[in-house]
C-alpha cells in the first residue's frame, strides 16, 4: 500500500479544485490534487458552456451588492448571506484573476462585454464566445496549476474515505483504479471539490462523476448537509433531434444574445399562463419554466418528443452566424438549420443548490475539512441565479485553498495514518460477495427512481415510495462491496457509486419529503406555494448510522449599501 504525504488533499480536480490548489501554493503550501478522472478535464467547469456572474461594471454601472440582492432574492429566503456575499464580493476578484491571465473573456471597445441572465437585474455576466466559456476557464485553471511546483497532479484515484483521527480530518484514504490497490493521502488539512449530485437522475446533464461523492464523504465523516431536496432543473435541456459531440444545455447562450421563443405543441407560447410573460426575451428564471415546460407537455400540449419548442426561426441567418459561426457549422452537420427547425426542449438535472454546511473560511464542523464550489451548500438558497456556478468554483476554491493552506501550517504534518484508516482499508480488501446483483442496472434503477418519483414536482405519495425503494436498495447492497477489487474493476467501483449515491438520494428524498410547501426548485404539488413558516434550512446529519434531519434559522447578514 503506497502513502502520499502533503499539506493539503483536495478531492475533485475541476474549477474549484484546481482554483483551491493555486490559492494554497500562493499561500506557500503543498497540495495533491486528487480526481477519478483526468486532472482539470472533469466535472463541471468544463462542460459550462454559458456565462458567469460578476458585477464588474465593464458595460453597465454595477456593484457587488447589486449581484447580492438579486442572488439573495433567487435564494427565496434560504441563502446563507454570509456565503451569498462572499460569491458575490470575491466574485469579482476571481474574474478578474482569469482575466489577467488570458482566459478570453470577449470584449468589446476596451471593455469586457456582458449580457442579460435571468434574474439580473442588470447586463452582468462575462463569457468567452462561441460557447466556449467552461472550456477556457478550465484551460487557464490548468496552465496556473502547472507553473505552480507545489501542487501534484494524481489522477485515477477514487476517494472513498475521509481519514480522521480524533475527530479531525488528517487526510483520505483512496481506490487506485489502475491497479485496485488501496492509497492514503496524508494531509493535515483537506478540501473537498467534487461537484454536485446530478448523475442521481436518468437525464442529466453532469460528468459520470458528479454522484454526490462529496456529499457522502462528509456526511460519514461527520458534517452536516444543508438544503439538499433543492435540485435544479435546467428547463431547456436539449432533447430532439439527435444531437451528437453538443452540451445538452448549449441553448442557453443562444437565448441570452439572440432571445428564443418557447412554445408548446400547437406552436403557441405558453409561460404567461403561469404568471410569466417571456416574450423570447429570456426574463424567466429556471424554476418557472420548468415549471411551465412541464404542466404543458402534462395537459397534452407537448412538442413530439415531450417537451416544448425552442424557436429562433425569426432570427435571421446572418444574425445566428455573427453571434455563433462556428456552433452553426457544427449544428449543420447534425443536420440542424436554426432558420428552418424549432429544436425540441426540456427540462433536465442540472446543478444542486444544497450541500455540505460551511462557514465563511470554507470549513466544515469536522476541523481540518474544507469544502468548496458546487459541494458547498447554502449560498445558492432555493434557486441559484443563473451564472453563480462558476463564480461560486472560482471564489470558495480561491477561499478554501488559502483556508486550508493557514490550517495546514498551524497544525504541521499528522504522519502514518493508516491505523486510522483501518476500516476503511478492510472494507477495499474485503471479498465480494458470488452472484452479486448487476451493479449497472442498479444504477439505472436509482437513476429512474430518482427522474421520476424526486423530480421536480413532488408529492407526499411520490416521496415516500421513493424513500421505501432506496430503503430497500440499500439493503439489498450490502456491507460487502461486488467484484474482486482487481484492476479497473466496474463491480467495485459501480458499488462504491451505488453506497454514495444511495445514502445522498435518501438525503434529497427525505428533505424534500419534509418541507410542505413549494419554494424556489423544491415544488410539492400537494403543497402550493410559499409558506413563510419555511423560512428555515434543513440539515441532515448521520446518526447511528441512519439519517437525521432538522431545522435551523438561516443566517443573515447586514448587506451594505453600494458605494
């Protein structure tokens, strides 16, 4: 068994990850950046092909406060405002940080350009053009991360544990897929980065490992949970004609820049029935059309596919190709001529607004672990605003790695851990079990459960069929991982995703089960509407090894006027 020793171990290797590293080489401290997947070119960031949100003021008059009043109203009511100020107020900074270093923002007369999101009140969102946005972020990310020699890139390396030894972290112990052998990493301070929990559902629009890992991880090693039955659902995922080699959510882009008209089945536009008129002009936030997408296609007046159309057949071709050349080109060659075809829509999984509980230094109940971007909850309240997700990476990585990086020199190197590893070590060297279940098709079994019983609209019946069958599952997965932990062994990991991805399912399930009103993406069909009663967060914690849950104030924070 191999041990790596550093200053900090950072889980996950996407913008918040590697925005963690850089800030704690910054701060004089080593790191080993540690992913399942190739280092920079997992998770999240990557696949962002939209804006990001930051009051830079390039365009129009602006302050951070501005983007904290509208981030705090999306919230409705939920935002912990201690970190929503922090997304909005370091923001800044971590944008212009990409700046400076060539990431591409597109500009125009000197001045960074930026266009209208939903729920802004003002033009305030930056992007690298031609979709590319994601792309470029983690591309700089990683130049930075390799000029800085402290920080160690370790790829195929699956977490399955935090190490603790008195209660503190002091490190993870880890799967090495290549060779099945167990590795520890041993760290007096560790951050978790590994992104959301949107593989729950059967359409999705995440990386194959954005499963809840981090969630899980915390949870068993002690930290709370926060808002975790508020998924959000991005209303116009891509869904006909066949679109191959293309982000599912590309066309939100195409509507910030050139509007978009949404219509049902009969060609007719459709959101002012539920209290929002678009107009194509794009002012309807993500729960609302979903909302809207979803009732339509429910009464009978859905596209073929079953969602709703997405029109920009009144565009004029040259207009389509001056704000998108080189996405036109490639849409052609799946056969997709925006002047000619209104391309199908609906609602998919697409980011998460719970997660685990932090302060403002990025670090959890349990000393020495840290957490940042989208495995953070709490910012982001009931409904994100459209463009926080990459300036939350950017901002909680820079805070969490320069939070980390002061711990890790206070507390000094914690040496062999891997008598506190113990357990965790039996459970990778234990036997699997013979004729073990299909590990794959149980996963598409939760999948489904999840897509259809834990969705975006909810009912008592529902969450409680959903809860008794991930009960059941979860017996029927045992203490015993499948498969002969060999090299690259699926059985293995697939079990190991099924042992996350259960217990963080249970944790949505169950909160969504006890908030009785419908509030931001959390919509209970037998509860309509807004309770003010529910003005208050939930936590999960693990307890004698169930789930508990309880309700705590949300904390608040005196917003200062903009200067």
């Amino acid at each position: 068994m191999r041990t790596l020793e550093t200053d900090i171990a950072i889980i996950g290797a996407g913008g918040a990850g590697m925005a963690a590293a850089i800030a704690a080489s910054e701060a004089g401290s080593r790191s080993i950046l540690i992913d399942r997947s190739l280092i920079g070119r997992g998770g999240a960031t990557v696949m962002a092909q939209m804006t990001v949100a930051a009051a830079v003021g390039e365009q129009t008059e602006d302050h951070w406060t501005h983007h904290l009043k509208d981030t705090l109203a999306a919230g409705r009511g939920l935002c912990d405002e201690r970190l929503a100020r922090l997304l909005c107020e370091e923001g800044v900074t971590a944008i212009r940080r990409l700046q400076d270093w060539k990431v591409g923002w597109a500009a125009e007369d000197g001045h960074l350009k930026q266009v209208q999101a939903p729920g802004h009140d003002r033009p305030r969102c930056v992007y690298v053009d031609f979709l590319n946005t994601g792309p470029a972020v983690s591309k700089t990310l990683r130049t930075q991360v390799i000029r800085h020699e402290p920080v160690r890139r370790v790829g195929d390396l699956y977490a399955v544990d935090i190490v603790q030894r008195d209660g503190a972290a002091v490190g993870v112990l880890c799967l090495h897929l290549h060779t099945g052998e167990p590795v520890l990493v041993s760290a007096p301070a560790t951050i978790i980065a590994t992104g959301g929990l949107t593989r729950l559902y059967r359409r999705n629009s995440a990386s194959l490992n954005m499963g809840g890992d981090g969630y899980a991880l915390a949870l068993r090693a002690g930290a709370s949970l926060i808002d975790m039955e508020f998924v959000q659902f991005f209303p116009i995922g891509h869904l006909a004609p066949r679109l191959i080699g293309m982000d599912p959510i590309m066309w939100d882009p195409f509507r910030y820049k050139l509007g978009g008209r949404l219509l049902n089945g009969n060609r007719e536009e459709f959101t002012q029935k539920y209290g929002v008129a678009d107009g194509g002009r794009y002012q309807i936030t993500r729960d609302q059309a979903t909302y809207a997408i979803t009732k339509e296609v429910e009464a009978g007046r859905g596209s073929p596919a079953g969602g709703a159309y997405l029109s920009f057949e009144h565009v004029p071709e040259s207009e389509l190709r001056k704000a998108f050349g080189p996405i036109i080109d490639k849409l052609a060659k799946n056969g997709i001529d925006l002047t000619r075809t209104a391309i199908e829509v609906a609602p998919i999984a697409h980011y998460h607004m719970g997660g685990v509980q932090v302060g403002p230094d990025m670090e959890t109940e349990v000393p020495n672990l840290y957490c940042a971007g989208e495995a953070v909850g709490g910012a982001n309240g009931a409904n994100r605003l459209s463009g926080n997700a990459i300036t939350e990476a950017l901002a909680f990585g820079f805070v969490a790695g320069r939070s980390a990086a002061s711990r890790a020199k206070a507390t000094g190197p914690v040496g062999d851990i891997a008598s506190d590893a113990a357990e965790g070590l039996a459970l990778l060297r234990a036997d699997g079990p013979k004729n073990a279940p299909n590990s794959a098709a149980l996963i598409a079994e939760l999948q489904d459960l999840m897509q259809d019983y834990v969705g975006p609209f909810r009912t008592a019946e529902k969450l409680a069929h959903a809860l008794a069958e991930l009960r059941r599952m979860k017996a029927d997965l045992g203490a015993v991982p499948f498969g002969s932990g060999a090299a690259y062994d699926p059985e293995r990991l697939d079990w190991l995703d099924l042992r996350t991805m259960l217990t963080v399912a249970e944790a949505v399930t169950l909160s969504a089960q006890a908030r009785t009103e419908s509030r931001g993406a959390h919509q209970r069909e037998d509860h309509p509407g807004l309770d003010p009663a529910w003005e208050l967060n939930q936590i999960v914690q693990l307890k004698n090894g169930g789930l508990s849950l309880e309700r705590r104030a949300v904390i608040r924070q005196e917003m200062e006027a903009a200067s």
